[in-house]
C-alpha cells in the first residue's frame, strides 16, 4: 500500500497575515480559498506537490464552545507545531526573518541530527524548519 499525508491543519486567528507569512516567508503557493458561514480555509502547498496545510480559523467548522478552546490554545501557543524541510535553511531562515516573524530558535545542528531553526508565524504557532 501506498499512503501519504495528504493535508495539515492549521488552526490561524488571522488569516491575511498567516497567508502572507506561509508565501512570502515560507514561499508556499495559493491552491485554494474557500469561504462559507464567514469564515475560510485556505490550502498552501510547496511547489511540485507534497503535503499541503490547510489555514482556518478557530470558529471554522467548530461549535461556539470548541471554537474558544482553539482560540485559548492558539493565544498559548499550546497547538501542535508543523516541521518543513528545506535545502538550505540557513537561507530560508534569513527570508522569513526578513518578514518580522518572531523568532524561536537561529539555525542550529541539533544532536539528534538536523540543521534546524524555529519561528513563530502570525498567530502564535510554532513552526519548525529542518534541513534535508
């Protein structure tokens, strides 16, 4: 059998500003921008494919009650973190500090193995960037 990770989600209070920082940072491409009930889902992906993630808001699809437990988790910066990988992190680092994105961690080589580094995107999630 053949299976692969198809979408990631990623819970955002702000969609423009996660939408710039996952394209103008990350250098992920638009696939899709739906909107219904007032809110939106918007997919990114790498180009030539791959798994994409899946912006949306915490009210988006959730009861009142689950849409503020997101929002409480999200404002914590509590919600699970998305790992990329890259050729050359080092200079996708510099790219995604150049757009004032809060930084985590600087490039390092980690004992575990990779040359990794770590920001924050708009909405308070963590985002981790690996080298291949």
């Amino acid at each position: 059998m053949n299976i692969t990770l198809k979408y990631a989600p990623v819970t955002v209070d702000d969609m423009d500003a996660a939408i710039a920082f996952y394209t103008d940072g990350l250098g992920l491409e638009l696939r899709n921008d739906v909107s219904g009930g007032g809110f939106r889902w918007v997919t990114l992906g790498a180009a030539g494919g791959g798994t994409e993630i899946v912006l949306s808001e915490p009210g988006g699809g959730r009861s009142p009650e689950d849409a503020d437990a997101m929002h409480a988790l999200l404002a914590k910066g509590a919600l699970p973190f998305n790992v990329f990988e890259v050729p050359d992190v080092d200079a996708l680092f510099e790219r995604v500090r150049a757009t004032g994105a809060e930084v985590l961690q600087e490039p390092v080589d980690q004992p575990w193995g990779p040359r990794d580094c770590a920001f924050r995107d708009p909405s308070g999630n963590t985002v981790r960037i690996n080298q291949a």
